[in-house]
C-alpha cells in the first residue's frame, strides 16, 4: 500500500516535472547576431559601420597624400626617376638613416617670391570675397524675400552655371573680354575702346567673383531666408527706419551667414590656379600659379612641396580665425 | 483714492456721448486678394480703456491690429489715433507700440538692450535711456537679468521682456497680439493681474487681442467679440456675458442654452414665448422689441437655472418651467454640471455650485427634475 502510493507519487512528480519544465526551446539561429557578437568581441560596434567608410577615405586621400607631400618637401632636387631623394636610406649594415633637409624651406624664406605671391594671393582672395559679398548678400537678400514659387525659381538660376563645365566658362569669359571679343565690339559700335580686358588683375577678379558667387549667395540665402519676419516688424514698430533695421537686426543676425559664405569664396580663391592662369597677366602672382610653374617647369619636386605645405599653413591660419569668428557669433 | 492715473475702467468713457474717442476705426476693411479678413469694422476706444478684441482663428481680429500698428494698409475705411489719421503712416512713425505673439525679441540682443533698443531709435541721452530701463525692468520685475540673451530666459520672462520693450517708449496705445497665449495655466492667470496692474499704473491705452473669453473677460474695460471680419458686438465684459445681442455671441462667450421660439404674447412690460424645444412656454418679465408670431430665440445660461426634484409653485402660469431627467452630473469641485434631457429630446446643462460639503441631498443620476428659471434669467434673440 504504501510502497504504491509512493510510486503514484514518484509518478505524479514526473509527470508535473515534465509539464512544469518542458526542454529550453533550441535558440533560434541568428546568423547575424553570432557575426555581432564576435565583432563585438573584438571592439567593433555599430558605429564604426557609420564611421569606418568616412575615416578610410579621409586617410586613403587625404592623409597618405599628404604625408607624401610633407615628405617631398623634406627632401632635396636631384635629377632623375623620382626627381628627389629620399628620405630613408638603409645601409648594407641594415642602419637607417634619415635625412631631413630644410633647405626649401629656407630657400622659400630667402626668395621674396613666394612671400610676394602669398601675399597677392590673400590680397586678390580678400577682395573678391568682399566683392562676393557686395553682390551676393542683395541677391541672396532679394531671393530669401521672394514669394515661395519665384523664390525657387531664382534659386535654380543661381546654381543653374554649375550645370556647364567651370573651365568651359572660364573660356566663355575670354571670349567675351578679348580685345576683339563681344564686350569690345559691343562698345565699339560706340566708337569707345577697345580697352584692355583680358589677362589683367580686373579679368581675375571678376572670374574668382563669377565662379565663387553661388557659394556666397547659398549659405546667405538659408541664413536670410530663416530671419523671422516678425522682427523686422518689432524694429519698424519700435521706430528704426528700414536701413536701420537692416544694420541693426538683419545684419547682425546673418553674420553666420556670412562668415560661412566668406570662407567658401576665400579658401578656393586663396589657391586658385585655373583663373589667374587663363584670365590673368603675366604679373597675376598667385600662389597656386608658382607651384604649378615649380612642379612643372622646374621639375623641382621638393620646393613645390614646401610651397605646398607653406600654402596650407597658411590658408589654415585665416581659416581659424574665420572658424572661430564664426563660433563666437554662435554663441551669442 | 491712488495716486495711479485716472483709467477708463473708473470713469466709463463710453457711456458719455460727449467723449472724444482716442482711437477712431471707420468703415476698415481689408482684403487680402479674394479673401476678406476685416470688412466694415467701425470702433471707437477711449483714453486708458484696456480693448479687448475677441474671436477665434480667422475672425480678423488680428489682422485688424496690425492695421492698427502700420503692418497692413487699409482696403477701405480710415483709422485716426488721437485725432491723426494715420493713412500713409509707416510703423516707425505712429505713437504705437506692439507687443508680438512670439514676442519676436531680438535674439542677438542682451535683455537691456533689447528694452533700450526703441529708446536708442529716438536718439535720447544714455543717461535717460539707462534710467527708463531700469524703471521698467523693476516694473517687470526682471531686475538682475539685464546682461542675459533671451535664448536664456523662461517663457514667462521673455513675456515680461517684449512687455517692457513694447512699453518702453511711453506709446500712446499699445498693441498685444495675444500676449499670454504662450504661457501654462498658472502663469497666464498670474500674468492677466499683472497685465492689468501695469495698464493701471502706466495709464496707456491697450487693444489686446485673444482667442480666450476668459482671459477677455478678467483683463479688459470692454470687449469686442469678432466673427468672420465683423464686430459681432461691442460692450463690458458683463454685457457680453449677461445681454448677448446675437446667438453666436451667446453662444461664444461661456456656454449657453438655447431655445428656438415663437412669440404669442407681446406687451410692454413681458414677452410669452412658446417654445416646442423647451416643451412649454417661456415668460419673459420685460418688453422686447419683436413682433406677434415672430420666430425667436431664448437664450439662458446654465447657472441661472434652479433644478428641484418637486414640482415648483407655479409662478408664471405655468411657464418657466420644465421636466426632464438628469441624464450625466459632472463634478468639478466648486461646482457640478447637470445634464438635463428634456421631454423634446433636447438637452439642458445646469450647473448648481457646491456650497455644501458632501451634500447628501444632491440630485444624482437617472432622477427626475424640475428645471425653473426667474422671469428675467434669460435672453431674448432675434439673430
């Protein structure tokens, strides 16, 4: 009897055992999640998928070639196949060796060339961005307070240029401004001229304004064009006349602006090469055209680096300034 | 019995036909392509009133203000601000300030410098400037936060801000467009007495336009509702609540019930109303300007109706009076909402405050009412 009523109850107790705790189910098989897992392991998250593309590409074209750069302009001319030496040597014994030589760089300080052309550079980049901006902050202006459907349209115009190649219309403007180009026959019709156009310092302004123009009016435009319309209401309302309302609500207000489109004009005008070289005289110095006249026509590979590298310090520089200008507006 | 200026809430101007108006709206109109937002609107507001321009979204009403400060021009009609007409005047001319709905500050400016900004714009000495700043940033109760941009104030301080910019100029009228919509609850009920306070003590005429009845009728010396680019009526906060001229004025400013009707009695001293919504007839103890057989409406508010569970004594031979059963009761605390169904199918909303604490006698669910009403509770409506 009581050896039964222990066996129904061992029974039970098996039975209940198995309701109670059916077999885990087998885990579903997630291929993905296993990858995840060991990428995990080994330091990877999601984020260096969003990461990772970016960084190479900054490196593979940014960096190696810089670094290249730097190298070159750290070694000396010599001629022949590459036209420098280089940096590291190794001796039978397996020393290393490396030779740094600053003499292009000296060469560079000693030769007021490369200053005179720095200079004329910033100088020919600081008046076409004031120009730029004289003539893009009305338009970016008169397109931010267009009607929404002419507002569109003005906008395309603005960018329409970029659907024809720059160097084809850097030659439409050679073709305008030529001694016997459309400008002077135009004004010959008058009896005046023909002037002197093409190949000056006034030709390479007016290419720099021309092809840098949108890139003023863009950043202009999105800052105008948010500027809250009830405050220009509330400075004519607390008696500011429209020119005062625009210096002392519209102007301040779009400085962002401003300094944004300011540096996308600078910084390609500063190193621009195209331009001065199609539309500019013989006496246009610009930076960009002594590189290019070093690396091709002296073949002197490692000056050209160093004027490479002094280039960039010196374009980085204004642009701090410009990047911190801009932050300070931010801010306030 | 203060040493504030006299104000129109005191002496009533517009109850004294002699007075000179000290804004003259004429006849304004104004059409924005084929659509009219203002049409016809003639409105006088006297010295140190506090106007309230009442009406929901697209009823003109702001569209009107800005008429009035210089933002729109005039399709029709003129408008004289202390007896200029200002036709032709830009903003930056006219003795008017305006107070903006999002208060529009200048971001890039420091608090000082945005109440400074209108003092500058007149070209007076940095000394005076400097002083009216500071009396009206104590009058705003923003003393310390001078130097702050208004990215670092809270919503109700940036309010205090634009206030003290708009009055800064000492206008001759000020313009609020809907100058407590932005705030929570609590604040806008605080701000409404400060509102008022500062129109007391400063004495300028303001025109404040609001969505909120409520807010209307705390704030101001007389309201002007609007509806669909028209003043629908003009009158104290009282009037407007107690006399409606109209069903949508009734019907806009707090809740109502109304009943359609037709005369069947017309003497000078009461008015019958025999009302098939009602389900008995209406008496009306005073004389109303209508005729025999005319289709009318009733109009009576919920807290002018007494509810009993027993049949009143009849003491309008046997008008005024009305059964039904309570259908829903809504607790609101101070007072409770009864819903009525009538006999016609039609619904009555009786609110009865509660003066007693757990009153055991209250009339509950599913009873059957007594719903009566005085001889003048109601308002009579012939649009």
């Amino acid at each position: 009897m009581g050896e039964l009523e222990w066996q129904c109850r061992l029974g039970a107790d098996l039975m209940t055992t198995a309701l109670v705790d059916p077999a885990p189910p087998s885990p579903p098989w997630r291929p993905w999640g296993r990858l995840r897992r060991w990428l995990a392991l080994a330091g990877f998250s999601g984020r260096w998928a969003v990461i990772l593309p970016p960084l190479l590409w900054l490196l593979v074209f940014f960096l190696v070639p810089l670094v290249v750069v730097i190298k070159i302009g750290f070694s000396a001319s010599i001629v022949g196949q590459p036209p420098y030496l280089p940096l590291l040597t190794f001796s039978p014994q397996g020393d290393v060796q490396m030779t740094l030589h600053l003499s292009n760089f000296i060469f560079l300080a000693q030769d007021h060339l490369y200053l005179d052309a720095y200079l004329s550079s910033l100088k020919i980049a600081a008046i076409s961005t004031v120009l730029a901006l004289f003539i893009g902050y009305p338009m970016a202006y008169f397109i931010a307070r267009s009607p929404d459907r002419l507002r569109n349209m003005l906008l395309m115009l603005v960018i329409l240029p970029f659907w024809s190649s720059f160097l084809l219309r850097v030659y439409a403007w050679i073709g305008l401004l030529k001694n016997n180009g459309v400008i002077n026959n135009f004004l010959g019709l008058f009896h005046i001229g023909p002037f002197t156009l093409l190949y000056t310092d006034f030709a390479v302004y007016l290419g720099i304004v021309y092809t840098y123009l949108p890139f003023m009016i863009l950043p202009l435009y999105t800052n105008l064009v948010k500027l809250d319309g009830a405050l220009l209401e509330a400075s004519a309302d607390l008696g500011a006349k429209p020119f005062r309302t625009f210096l002392s609500v519209t102007l301040p207000l779009s400085l962002p602006g401003i300094v944004a489109g300011s540096m996308l004009v600078f910084i390609p005008a500063i190193g621009e090469y195209v331009i001065p070289q199609l539309l500019g005289g013989p006496s246009t110095l610009m930076i960009g055209r002594v590189l290019w006249d070093e690396f091709f026509t002296n073949r002197d590979w490692p000056v050209a680096s160093a004027v490479a590298i002094a280039m960039l310090v010196a374009v980085v520089a204004p642009l701090l300034f410009l990047q911190r200008a801009q932050n300070a507006v931010v801010e306030r | 019995m203060l040493d504030h200026p006299e104000i129109a809430a005191d002496s009533r101007p517009w109850r004294d036909p002699a007075a000179r108006p000290f804004v003259r709206i004429r006849d304004v109109s104004k059409k924005f392509g084929d659509v009219t937002a203002v049409s016809g609107v003639s409105l006088d507001i006297y010295k140190g009133e506090l106007f309230c321009l009442l009406g929901g979204s697209g009823s003109g009403k702001s569209t009107l203000l800005r008429m009035l400060a210089g933002f729109e021009d005039l399709t029709t009609g003129t408008i004289e601000i202390d007896g200029q007409d200002m036709a032709g005047v830009p903003p930056y001319r006219r003795p008017v300030n305006m107070m903006f709905q999002s208060y529009a500050l200048f971001p890039h400016l420091t608090v000082w410098n945005n109440i400074a900004y209108g003092l500058k714009r007149d070209h007076l000495p940095r000394a005076e400037i400097a002083a009216r700043v500071a009396e009206l940033l104590k009058l705003v109760k923003l003393e310390g936060y001078e130097a702050r941009k208004p990215s670092q104030l809270s919503g109700g301080q940036r309010q205090r801000v634009a206030l003290a910019r708009a009055l800064a100029k000492r206008p001759k009228l000020l313009l609020l467009d809907e100058p407590l919509g932005a705030l929570d609850k609590k604040l806008r009920e605080e701000t409404q007495y400060e509102l008022v306070k500062i129109q007391e003590q400063t004495g300028v005429t303001f025109i404040v336009v609001t969505h909120d009845q409520e807010e209307a009728m705390s704030l101001s010396t007389r309201i002007g509702v609007m509806n669909q680019g028209e003043i629908a009526m003009i009158g104290e906060p009282h009037d407007i609540y107690e006399f409606p001229n109209s069903r949508f004025v009734a019907g806009f400013i707090g809740s109502v019930n109304l009943f359609e009707g037709v005369v069947t009695e017309d003497e000078d001293d009461h008015v019958r109303i025999r009302s098939a919504e009602a389900g008995g007839d209406i008496y009306v103890s005073h004389g109303v300007d209508c005729a025999p057989d005319q289709v009318l409406w009733w109009a009576i508010r919920p807290e002018k109706i007494t509810l009993t569970r027993d049949r009143p004594d009849a003491e309008f031979a046997g008008a005024n009076l009305i059964h039904g059963i309570v259908e829903d009761v809504v607790y609101l605390g101070d007072m409770s909402v009864f819903q009525v169904m009538l006999e016609s199918g039609k619904r009555l909303r009786v609110t009865k405050a509660n003066a007693l604490r757990g009153d055991p006698d209250a009339i509950g669910w599913d009873e059957p009412v007594w719903a009566s009403w005085s001889g003048n509770a109601g308002s009579v409506l012939t649009s």
